[in-house]
C-alpha cells in the first residue's frame, strides 16, 4: 500500500481527535468523546480491546481468550463521526500534524496517544530472544501452547536433566502479574499437571520459581501485603527467591547474580514495562522509562495539540512525585479527565488539571487467596474475603455481558473441578 494515501477518513467541519491505542485509558477517552461534537478516530493495532489482568489465566489455560478481549467496532456501532483504524501508527509529524501507519497517512487537530507500555528486557538481547512475555493476548496463548507443549515433550524425554528444562518454570518480577502467575502455576502443578500426565512424577519433578530481585514481592503495596503474598506462595510450594537478579537467559538455563543458575527452558518474564511513544515525538518529551512527559492536563511536553493517557504518560502531581503507578484505573481516569477536558474546552470552561484517585490494590494468589490494600481508610486484608473482593472487581470490569458470564462460569467450573478442557495446543498450520 502507498503510505502517502489517506486512511480514509471522510473531511468534516468539526474537529477531529485521534486517539492512538484502544487500551483502558484510550477506550475510556473514546467512549466519553463519542457523541461530542468532535470527529473521533481511533486506530489500534488490534481490532478488539485486552483486559491484561486476566492474560495469566488464559497462560494457564483457565480462560478462553475470547472472554477476555473485545471487539472495538461492536462498542461502537451505529456511532455518528467515530471511525475505527485497525492499523499501526508508526510516525508522528508533529508540525504537520500527521500520522503515518502502513495504510497510510491521517491527519489531526489533535492527537492522544494512549499506547500503554511494552516488555522492557533493560537492554538484554538473549533474554529477550528466548524468554516469554505477557504483554498481549497473543503472548498468552502463546506461553500457554509453549508449557503444554514443553509438557508433552517431557513424557517422551527419559533423561532426568533435559526433562526438568522441560518440566520446570521460572517466572521473572515478583510485582503482581509475577505473584498471579505463580500462584496460577502452582495450582496447575497440584490438581492438573498429575490428572493429565500421570506418567511424570509432577510433584517431585516440577519446580516452580518466582525470581525477584528486591527483598520483597508486590512492590508498591502494603508490607503486610507483601508477607501475606509470600507466605501464600510458599505454602503452595513456590520456590520465592528475594534478592535475586536474573543476568541472563540462554533458552536452556537462568543465570543469577550470584553465580547460580536454573536449568529450564521456560522463563516468563514480568520483571518489568516501558512506554511505546510513537517516532516523531521530540527527544524532550520523551522520559523515565521511555515514557511522555506530560502536564496535568495531559499535554506532552514541548508539543502542541498532542496528549498522552496511561501508561505511556508520566505526569508528576502532589503524592505522585515519581509519576503514577502503571494501572488500569491511572489510565482510565486520565482517559475521562482528558475527553471532559475536550467538553469543558467546547463549551469555554476552564480545563480541569488531572489528581489521581487512588481506590487501592489488589492481587490474587490462587483460589481462594488474595490481597487487598486500600488506601483511605488505611486498610490491608487477605484470605478468602479479599479473593471474592479481586473476582468481583475484576468481573465488573470486563466489557461485556457475555463475556462477564463466560469467566464467571469458567471461575466457577475450576473452583469446582480445577478440570477445565481448555488446554489445546494451537497452531497455525505449518505449510
Ligand atoms: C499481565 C498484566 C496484568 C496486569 N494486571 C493488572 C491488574 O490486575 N490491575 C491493574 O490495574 N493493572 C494491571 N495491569 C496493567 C494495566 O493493564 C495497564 O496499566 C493498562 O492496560 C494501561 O492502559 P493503557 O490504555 O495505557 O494501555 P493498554 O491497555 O496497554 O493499551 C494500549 C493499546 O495501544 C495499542 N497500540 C500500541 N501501540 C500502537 C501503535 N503504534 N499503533 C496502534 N495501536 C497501538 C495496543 O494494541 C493497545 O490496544 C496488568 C498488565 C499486564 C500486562
């Protein structure tokens, strides 16, 4: 396609906004700005919206991964001056203000990017050639093909060193898609892995390792929180190694600062995220962990008419000296303060600058077990009340009526039987 033709976008009098990326904080944009009287364009690489908290549960064959994503153009049907671009925005030219993505070019009067945050391997090439991420649905379904299938390998494996590269698995970052994976895994290993493969010796052999390099897990919430969650995983069998960094990962063995290394083949890797700006922006804009620097009104910095949301963005505010954590509920209010600001600026309002209402944290480590920290009033609790607290936030939150009563019904089918008949190994066919 000739990247110098249009998208094909019709020409109007109003203004139009594009927003780059339909993750929490561009849908919430897009959704609060669709009957507003601008000319709304979403592009996504993807044509469907990922819920991100629930990736490890379709890594771990508990969730089908249609439950969890969501067609854009389904949200928006029957929308008057909303357009959906299922492309890749690949430049910015600010001054000509002008995208470019293969399809070719879009023009703006103003831009947000809502792009969210990538893997960051901190510069590591063989890490990154070999280790899993989960930073999309199709790297969850892709960690889940790999496990079942390193598996099914290790029963046709006699020797006892190449089956426990097989078998073993170590996860990389003991913030909370660490935690949750972890405890997912150990669940598998103790009521799945020996139904399904009664020929290994699942409960000797299989080891499970959750890899962090700080001296305690769940940075970012609450001490007692952090205890609880290692506690948790360690009853469950996790081998929780503190204060251990990962050097390296050569696809056969993880080596540690200290000298020591673990033979697997599997290393999932959730140590940590970077932002995805888009080429064009100026050097200046750009900040801590490649993300936007941007105002409280979102405005990237030294550009004009371009605004960041979510985890792309980093805004510094009173509490929040060192920028926002990267969450879901960040993005989606900056998303709705940004799209009311858009309001307020039609009708000659003034414009509000953005405060995060920080309505706590949560992780969950297997069923029945989670954390819960709020912060005002000060309150941290576990257990059981905590684990339905995390599946109702959670259920609420996905889009769509049918896909909140697919996961309920596979959440309530695994609390019954932990038998769900999701593990297929699926490939596309080899020519
Ligand atoms: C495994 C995992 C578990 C998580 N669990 C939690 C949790 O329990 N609670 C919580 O609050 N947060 C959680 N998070 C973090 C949360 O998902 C993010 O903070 C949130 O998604 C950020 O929203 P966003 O809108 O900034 O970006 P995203 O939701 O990441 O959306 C970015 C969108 O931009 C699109 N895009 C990117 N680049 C381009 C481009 N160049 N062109 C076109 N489209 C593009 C992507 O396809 C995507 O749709 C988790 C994240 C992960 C990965």
């Amino acid at each position: 396609m000739d990247p110098t033709t249009k998208i094909n976008i019709p020409e109007s009098d109003l203004e139009r906004i594009v927003i780059v990326g339909g993750g929490f904080g561009g849908l919430k944009l897009a959704r609060s700005l669709r009957r507003s009287n601008y000319q709304v364009v979403l592009i996504d690489k993807n044509n469907y919206h990922q819920f991100q908290p629930l990736f490890y549960q379709v890594a771990m064959a508990g969730l089908e991964p249609s439950s969890i994503v969501f067609p854009f153009r389904k949200l928006f049907q029957g929308e008057k001056n909303m357009y959906i671009r299922v492309t890749e925005v690949t430049d910015v030219d600010p001054v000509a203000k002008r995208l470019q993505t293969p399809l070719g070019h879009c023009n703006y009067d103003h831009l947000i990017i809502a792009t969210g945050a990538d893997t960051n391997y901190f510069g590591n090439e063989r890490i990154q050639e070999h280790a899993l991420p989960m930073k999309s649905v199709a790297e969850a379904l892709y960690l889940r093909n790999n496990i079942l299938d390193d598996y099914e390998d290790a029963l046709t494996t006699p020797e006892y060193d190449p089956r426990q590269e097989l078998v073993d698995i170590a996860i990389v970052g003991g913030g909370p898609t660490g935690v949750e994976l972890a405890g997912a895994l150990a669940e598998m290993k103790k009521h799945v892995l020996p139904k399904d493969y009664p020929e290994l010796h699942i409960e000797e052999e299989v080891d499970i390792y959750l890899i962090q390099a700080g001296d305690h897990l769940l940075k970012g919430m609450s001490p007692e929180s952090s205890a609880k969650a290692l506690r948790y995983l360690e009853d469950m069998g996790v081998k929780v190694l503190l204060n251990s960094r990962v050097t390296d990962f050569d696809g056969k063995a993880v080596f540690l600062k200290d000298g020591t290394s673990i033979p697997t083949q599997k290393v999932i890797w959730a140590a940590g995220i970077k932002g995805e700006p888009i080429r064009g922006l100026p050097e200046s804009a750009i900040t801590y962990g490649n993300r936007l620097a941007v105002d409280r009104y979102h405005r990237v910095k030294d550009c004009e008419d371009i605004y960041a949301v979510g985890d792309v963005a980093y805004m510094e505010e009173e509490g929040w000296p060192q920028g926002h954590p990267q969450v879901a509920q960040v993005a989606i209010q900056m998303g709705k303060n940004l799209a009311g600001n858009f309001k307020r600026r039609k009708k000659g309002k003034e414009l509000t600058a953005f405060s995060y209402h920080d309505k706590g944290s949560m992780a969950t480590i297997g069923r029945a077990r989670a954390v819960v920290d709020i912060p005002k009033p000060s309150i941290h609790f576990g257990g059981i009340f905590a684990w339905l607290v995390w599946l109702l936030v959670h259920l609420f939150a996905i889009l769509g009526t049918k896909n909140k009563l697919f996961v309920f019904l596979n959440w309530v089918v695994n609390y019954i039987n932990y038998n769900q008949s999701l593990r297929l190994i699926i490939k596309p066919k080899v020519k």
